[in-house]
C-alpha cells in the first residue's frame, strides 16, 4: 500500500511536529491478521459487556468471549456476571464485575459488546448512550465495537422496532467518531431463535480479520439449513472453491486466503492470464482453469473440468470483473454491453450451470461495489452491473437455501490494488479519506472476508450486501 499519510505515522519526529503545529492526526495504520484462523483470536484482551437484562443472548456472548480466549468485564448486574462465571469457569476466562460506568485504572479495553436485544422503547436508548459514553473514550487502538440487537421487521411493537432501527443510525454516527483512531463499530441483528449462529460472526467482527468493515448492519437469521460442524480452524478442509477472475489483485488474494485455510482452489481466468495464474497455482498447489466467462459455452466448460477432477463444488466466488468508465452521453453501445456483460450477465448465465454440482452446505459470494450501491459520476455501465450482482443474490438467496447454500455480495470501496494504483495521484488522495478509517483497504481485507462468509460458521447470513470501505461516506 502507497499511502505516504500512514508511512508518516511510523516517523514519531514528524508525529510530535504534526501535533505541535495543530495540523489533523494522520490516519492510523489498521491492525490486520492475515495468518491462519486460531483457537482464540482474542489473545487475553479485555472485552467490556453492556446490557439492559439478563437475555436469550447471554450466554452465547459468554461463550463467544471465553472460547476466543477473551477476558470479560462485567458491568453491575449480578444475573449476567453469574452466567459469564459458569462459561467462563472451564476456560479460565473468570469476569471481573464493574462498578457502572467506571473502569480499572488504566485498563484499555480493546472491544466493547453490548446487548441490546431486549430493547422495548426509545426511552431504552438512553441505557446504549450511558455505556457507550462512559467507555468509548477509553477504547483502545484499532478496537472493536459491536452491538446486538433484533431485527427491527421482527418486532409486532411499533415503538420496539423504531428503536431497534435507531440504533443502526447509533452505530453508524458513532463509527464515524471513532475511524480516527482505526477502530470499528458494527450492529448485528440476530433473528429469533438464531441465537446458536451468533458465535461465528462476533469471533469475526471482533478480531483483527475485519480491519475494514465498519458502520455496517449484519442480519444473522435461520434461512439456511446446516447441520454442518463449524470448525475455528482451517475452516475451509475438505472444500472445492472456484475463483473467477483469479490470477491477480483481490483475485489472487482470495485464491491465497482461501487456501490457506485449507480450500483446494481452481483459479480461472481468461488465457491471457497464463503466466500470473499459473505462478498462482504453483504456489498455492491450484488447479487452472482459463475460461472467458462471457463465452456462451462457458457454464458446460467450467462443469465438465470440476466434475472431470473434483466431483463437485462447494464454493464460488464471481470475482471476474473490469471497468470501461464513460459519462453516459458519451458513453458507446459497445462500451456499456462490455461491462454488463462480465460484471452482471455472465455471472447469471454460468451460476445457473454451476448450481447443478454444487455441494450442500455450499457458499456463493459476488463481488459487487460501493458504487452498486450509491452510484458512481462516469460509471453508469459499472454501477448498473453491480446493483445487479446486489439484485441477483437477492433474489437466489432463499431459493437454495434448503440446500444448505448461503449466498451473499462483498461491496469493495477504494482497495489498494495495481488498477487503482494508475488513478491520478490527487484522486488517489480523496478517494482515500472519504471513509470513517481515513485510508485505502487492501485486496487482503476483501479476501479475510469472503473466506470468512464462505465458512460453515456464516450460515447464518445469506442474502446479504457487505461492504468492505472503511465506513464510505458515500451510499448507505
């Protein structure tokens, strides 16, 4: 990454002239973990717990937190602290309790949880601001903030929703106050009787894997029927992935993640792409597959090789895109039809193909962008297609759910890649610190979080757009 602002952190003389002269505090260099999925992600950091009551989620946090090797702080609520004791006692993860309001001197806690699954009416929303107000301040570097709350369509109580959807509103301002400090903040709202699907997504969230992802909404629900064991490490064993698009960039970063966490992955690109793909193979021992996606026999081609040398597949990544940027009255057919060709109709053609030698359990993630989302000035072809990747998974996910298949779209904002590396310099620079986290992500943060929406552990998001742009101020 060339961001020459982070670079300057690492210069503590010029750190002390920059504050000295009053100038903005330069962003702050993301704490990521690009190493395989361990044990207990927490590494013994403090994590303090907030809740109105004693709820159905209880538990599931004091479980999350003591097996991720986490040591909770309890604020004064005797019914909670009871239940962290009991989970706790069997991996040494024990709770100190907390007078409200106050922490140990000099105690950093690196996340903040708090439940407010049971919340009733906007009157409720004072006890979020209490704990929050009194916490966020100490919260260290690069923290993690994550509240829990029910799904606000879920509620038959008219004030009880308004006041589960005001604390999307709660997360995302607060996500902006806290970027300067690269820390992160995320709602997460758990379906009834979705409580067993939890765990995985706060181990997610709360580790150093989701650097990038912030002021975002997950919905965690019952959709997808799994029976499957959810393993915390090399999650991926056993499984088949196909990675269109793979030979380079976020591509290849999600060929190299992927397998890493055990993943035999094919890599398919246009023959082109011989040279980087086949370096790509060799290292990651990968199977190619050059393949132009828009050919209209490329579906039959693609099932004819699994079935030929896998017997199956478990997982697919539609990765395969480009970007031909026009104003739109000067944009040309040929120009518009190129893009939506790659990035939007070839994905439906050959994913129709593909569904018929996917496994069960298996996963399906597209890429779509931020500019899907809210628009790009020049790209009315790219915008197009990727609102209608966000479209497509909409629509398929419920229809092969029972099949235990969960399908969902990333939202890449600026990522540091060779392509965005050719942007004109002051453009790099605005595109940069138009988010919370005032920086470029990398084509790694894309990657950890496909990997991870392509493990049995994220069965419970399915039909879902998650954006990977450091809290972008643009789009929703």
């Amino acid at each position: 990454m060339n961001d020459y602002m982070i670079q300057l952190t690492k210069n503590p003389i010029i750190t002390k002239l920059i504050k000295k002269i009053g100038l903005p505090n330069p962003p702050v260099e993301l704490h990521r973990n690009n190493n395989p999925w361990e044990e207990r992600p927490f590494n013994d950091q403090p994590v303090v717990i907030g809740q109105m009551s004693k709820t159905a989620i209880t538990k599931t946090l004091a479980e999350t937190i003591a097996k991720g090797g986490g040591n909770p702080f309890i604020e004064n609520d005797d019914d909670i602290l009871n239940i962290f004791s009991e989970v706790g006692h069997g991996y040494g993860r024990l709770p100190q309790m907390l007078v409200q309001g106050e922490l140990p001197e000099k105690l950093t806690p690196k996340m903040l949880i708090f439940d407010a699954s049971n919340i009733q009416k906007p009157e409720d929303l004072n006890q979020v601001y209490a704990f929050f107000k009194n916490h966020l301040r100490s919260l260290a570097i690069c923290g993690r903030v994550v509240i829990v709350s029910r799904p606000p369509d879920t509620q038959k109580d008219i004030s009880t929703a308004a006041a589960s959807r005001a604390l999307e509103g709660f997360i995302r301002a607060m996500a902006r106050e806290i970027g300067f400090k690269g820390a992160t903040a995320n709602i997460v709202y758990v379906a009834p009787d979705s409580e067993n699907r939890l765990e995985p997504v706060i181990r997610f969230l709360l580790s150093e894997r989701s650097a990038y992802i912030t002021g975002q909404p997950i919905n965690v629900n019952n959709q997808v029927i799994s029976d499957e064991p959810i393993p915390k490490m090399r999650p991926l064993d056993g499984k088949t992935a196909l990675i269109t698009g793979a030979a380079q960039g976020i591509g290849a970063a999600i060929a190299r993640t992927m397998a890493r966490e055990g993943a035999h992955v094919i890599i398919m690109d246009r023959p082109g792409e011989d040279i980087p793909a086949g370096k790509l193979a060799s290292e990651i021992n990968g199977n190619l597959l050059f393949c132009d996606i828009t050919e209209p026999s490329a579906g039959n081609k693609i099932v004819e090789m699994i079935q030929k040398n896998n017997n199956g597949l478990d997982i697919v990544v539609h990765n395969a895109g480009i970007t031909r940027d026009k104003l739109l009255i000067n944009m040309k057919p040929d120009i518009w039809d190129q893009v939506l060709h790659v990035n939007f109709r070839a994905i439906l053609n050959v994913n129709e193909k593909l569904l018929s030698i996917m496994r069960s359990n298996g996963r399906i993630v597209c890429l779509s962008s931020v500019s899907g989302i809210a628009g790009n000035r020049g790209q009315t072809n790219y915008s197009t297609s990727k609102a209608g990747v966000i479209g497509f998974i909409s629509a398929l996910a419920p229809k092969v759910s029972e099949k235990g298949i969960a399908v969902n779209a990333v939202a890449p904002g600026f990522i540091e890649t060779q392509m965005t590396a050719q942007i004109p310099f002051a453009t790099q620079l605005v595109a940069r610190r138009l988010n919370n986290l005032n920086q470029g992500g990398t084509p790694d943060d894309v990657a950890e979080t496909i990997t991870f929406l392509c493990s049995p552990g994220a069965y419970g998001i399915t039909g879902q757009v998650l954006r990977i742009c450091g809290g972008a101020l643009i789009g929703a």
